[in-house]
C-alpha cells in the first residue's frame, strides 16, 4: 500500500476569470499504489460540451480501469480522451491543452499535448518544466534559447493539441525520481502567461501547506489588475513524504514463497523434505527472476532496450536455475524480440533501411506469441521509417558539409535532423546532438580566428599611425584591437598593447625634464660683453699670483 506509507497532498482551483463560463478544468485520482492528476484547458467555442472536462473524465476513466504508469498505458489513456474528443466534435472541432502526471508515489511521469504545463520544484527552486507544443517553443528550442516565452506572439500557436484531427504526437518524459519535500504545480495558460518561475518558486517560501501555496499564486496572478483576465487553473502536489522500498517487504515475499515451496512439494503422494536452506535459495532465485523480469519491462517500455535486454537475460538464467521452462521461454521470447528491435535501430542509424524493416517486421511477428509484446513500439517504427531515411540522409548531407567546412550549413541541417529524431524518439539522437555541439564549436573557433585577424589588423594600422606620429589615431587602433583580445582572451597581446598605448600617450603629451644645476644656472645668468668677461678673467688671475 504505497498510498498509506506516503504523504502526498493536493489542492486546487479553477476559475473563470472575467468570462462567464470556465473552459478549464483539473480532477484527480489516489490510488493504493499510483496517482493520476489532470489539468487541461478547452480552446474551442462549444458553448454545450466543455472539452476540458470531457477529456479529464476520459483520462481518468481509462487510468481507473487499469492503472498504471508506464509511458505505454499513459499514452493509450491521452488516445482515449483523443478518441472523445473527435466523436463528439458535431458542432465545431473540440480541442483541449492537458497537462497529465502519473506517480507510484516515489516518481512521476508527466505528458502534454498544448501548452499547460508540470513545474516540479525541489528545495525552493524550479528541478523540471514540461515544454509547451507550441511555434514559440519550437522557436526558442532551434535557437537553444531559454527565452521567456510568456508574452511571446506565437504561444497559442499550437503545434500539437487533443482533438487534433491527424498528426496527434503528446509528449510523455521519462520517469522522474521524486524526493520528500518536492512540489508540483500543474497549471493552464491563465497562470503561467501572468506568474513567471521565479514568482511561483518566491512564493514557496515559508508556505507548508497546498491551499496556502495556491492562493497565493492567485493573489500574485489577480494583482496585475488586468483588464481581462483568462480561465485559469492551479493545482499543487506536496509530496511531503515519498514511498521508500524496504528490504523487509521483500523478505516477507521470499519468507511466503519458502513457506509454499515447504507445504506443496509433494510428487506421487509422497512428501519430499527440503531442508529450509535450499528452499530459501529456491524463493531467492524465483523473487531475482521476477525482479529481473519486472525491471527488464520497465526499461523496454521506457526505451532503455540495452537495459532490458541484460535484464531479460539475467531473469532468463534464474528460470533456469530454477527449472522453469515456462519462464525461461517467455524470456527467452522478450530477449530476442529486444535484440531484433536494438538491431533494427542500429540498421537504421547505419542508413541499412532494408535490412531494419527485417529485424522490425521479425521482431513483430515474434512479439505476437507472447500477447503482442513491444507491438506498439515496433509498429512505430516501422511507421516512421520514412522520417528515419530523411533524418539518416539529413546527416549524411550535414556530415558531407561539415567535411567541406561548411559549418553554419552543417549545423542547420544537424538542428533539422535532431527536431525529427525527437519528434519519433529515434535512438540515434544523442549522436546529432554531439555532431551539433561539435559543429558549434568549429564555428566559436572560426569566429574567435576572425576576431583575432581583425584585431592583428587594427594593431598593424595602430602601428603605422605611431610611426607616422598620428599618436591619437594610434591609440583608438590600439584601443580597439586591445578590446577584441580581452575577448577572445588573449591576455598576453592585452598586455603588450597596453604598453604600446602607454608610449603613445608619453609622445602626445610630453613630461618636462630636470636639468643639472650648473646647466641650469649658467642659462638663468645674463650674458656678457667681451669687457666684462676680459676683466672677470683679469682678477681670476690676480688671485692665483696672491696665492
């Protein structure tokens, strides 16, 4: 019971702000062992059928039928509010931005389709925002900016919404560990186009409880005063206290399965006696393998398939040990269906499509033994195929351009290449992204090599004025270059152009010299006529004889 040894608090509030009907709406579900919150925002005019809540029942009542939080299950319950929203489009086309987060109480996955919008907060400060399915987003994303895009023209211009008739791709994250004392916010477009990050982490501080935190984000949100203010919806989640795994409770399950293995071995009516040592090792290997097996599942569905398959395999060696040729083979199945899938992707990221289309179509075929596993994925890509050639093709045009030192080329086509491979979660996206940022360092290299010419090039014109003795030209040239070397760090040229600025000063504005004092009194003293100077030698003279 993950819900009982955790503690985990919500409140919420949804307004309609200066219109009359509130086109938002935000419910709820705690379940024993995992819990689904949903915000979502109506963009339609329907006056009859509010979209938003249409799609929260629909979410919720998928969740509540199976529940879980694997990236799988979370997409089919977002399909699900998709599906509703399409039938009962009869009017006008329902639309909906939705804001989903699933825990089991020690992490969470978060999805979106629009622009409302997670903020985890974790010790007072902003820890994961979910990105918006906007053109604002997608802008700020190419430009690798972290621009507020608050009050940015294109922030309801939506890329990706519930309703959408074709195209229809929500972003699901990866699981996310949660820690005691974190915060979650899930909020519409009324809050965050008014309340900006550092408000809503600011107004954390010294607030314990949910209620307080969300009205004070409504005091923040209703002091602008604003003419029109839009629906608009907060909810917060304290997780004041995660679920934490106890060996205990694993112990207990190997101490029940000892007990079972000692109660019912029996064979032809006779009862064979284990000793308690060997009946232990038996529960030990039956709770790896399923261990082994749980998490193997885990990782497929999260596409960490390398994972998987060393999982698969280890859980596959335990059924051995044990004996169990049941599980054995199921994993055995699980094992080769994630090896055909890691081997497709590698066909395709080595731009060998025909041969990836065998190892997917195997892997498909093979998964329908074993009630259809890793379908889903495998059709996927085989769907996305053709965006797998034009994203392999794509780099192999931005490699080529690279080679050719067509940096600025390269690079667009990289950031082109990689929007795709995100967009269909192609494996092969960690490699672009390291061809972009080795891309983007040849041009900073290019850029700082333009700089240092241009600065060598005032330093050369500095010297030519000095030499000509144009000093006040000579220290703007000197001047200028010296700021393009502090730049690009080049401290040593700082340093000498300093003292080449110096020089000049000295020559525009020369410092008087002492003389010597006998220099110096032989100019203050009068000249004389040649009488003078005939007797002042006569009486020199005179003096030697009386000596």
């Amino acid at each position: 019971m993950r819900k009982e040894n955790s503690d985990f608090k919500t409140s919420f509030l949804s307004e309609a702000g200066s219109f009359m009907q509130n086109k938002d709406y935000f419910a709820y579900a705690e379940l024993d062992d995992v819990a689904c919150w949903v915000a979502v925002k109506g963009l339609d005019a329907d006056q009859e059928i509010n979209s938003a809540e249409l799609a929260v029942k629909g979410i919720l009542e998928k969740f509540m039928e199976k529940p879980s939080m694997s990236k799988r299950s979370i997409k089919k319950y977002i399909k699900n509010a998709q599906n509703l929203l399409q039938a009962q489009s009869l009017r006008v086309r329902l639309k909906a931005s939705i804001v989903i987060v699933v825990s089991d109480y020690s992490k969470m996955i978060c999805a979106v389709a629009g622009n409302s919008r997670l903020y985890h907060f974790r010790n007072g400060t902003l820890n994961y925002k979910s990105g918006d399915q906007s053109l604002a987003q997608e802008l700020v994303n190419d430009r690798n900016s972290s621009f507020d895009i608050s009050q940015h023209d294109e922030r309801t211009n939506l890329l990706n919404y519930l309703g959408k008739p074709n195209s229809f791709q929500p972003f699901v994250s990866n699981k996310i560990k949660l820690m005691d004392g974190d915060v979650l916010l899930l909020c519409t477009a009324g809050l965050w186009e008014e309340v900006s990050e550092i408000e809503m982490a600011d107004a954390l501080e010294g607030v314990k409880e949910p209620e307080q935190y969300t009205d004070l984000l409504e005091e923040v949100l209703l002091s602008r005063q604003k003419k029109v203010v839009n629906n608009y919806t907060i909810a917060s989640i304290f997780a004041n206290k995660i679920y934490q795994e106890t060996n205990k409770k694993k112990m207990k399950y190997i101490k029940m399965i000892v007990a079972a293995l000692i109660v019912t071995l029996v064979v032809g009516g006779s009862t064979i006696f284990y000793q308690a040592k060997q009946a232990k090792k038996l529960a030990e290997l039956t709770v790896e393998m399923k261990e082994h097996e749980k998490t193997g599942n885990v990782n497929f569905q999260d596409g960490n398939y390398a994972d998987a398959l060393l999982e698969y395999s280890e859980g596959r060696n335990a059924a051995k040990k044990l004996k169990d040729p049941i599980h054995r083979n199921l994993l055995a199945k699980k094992l080769r269906v994630t090896q055909l899938i890691i081997n497709g992707d590698k066909a395709a990221e080595a731009g060998e499509f025909t041969d990836a289309m065998e190892q997917y179509e195997k892997a498909n075929k093979e998964g329908k033994l074993i009630k259809g596993f890793g379908e889903e994925v495998i059709e996927q890509r085989i769907a996305n195929m053709d965006s797998i050639v034009q994203i392999v093709e794509g780099i192999k045009d931005g490699d080529f351009r690279f080679e050719a030192e067509d940096y600025n080329g390269a690079l667009a086509i990289y950031q082109k290449a990689r929007k795709k491979a995100l967009a269909i979660s192609f494996t092969g996206e960690p490699q672009i992204k390291v061809k972009i940022e080795e891309t983007e360092e040849k041009i900073a290299e290019l850029k700082k090599a333009q700089k240092e010419l241009q600065a060598e090039g005032l330093e050369k014109n500095g010297d030519q004025s000095y030499a000509r003795q144009e000093y006040v030209k000579a220290i703007e040239s000197y001047t200028l270059a010296q700021e393009i070397y502090q730049e690009t760090d080049l401290l040593a040229k700082v340093l000498g152009l300093e003292r080449k600025i110096m020089n000049a000063n000295d020559k525009l504005n020369p410092v008087p010299q002492e003389q010597p004092a006998e220099t110096a009194a032989s100019e203050a003293a009068p000249p004389m006529d040649e009488a003078t100077a005939a007797d002042q030698h006569s009486n020199t003279e005179m003096m030697k004889e009386g000596k």
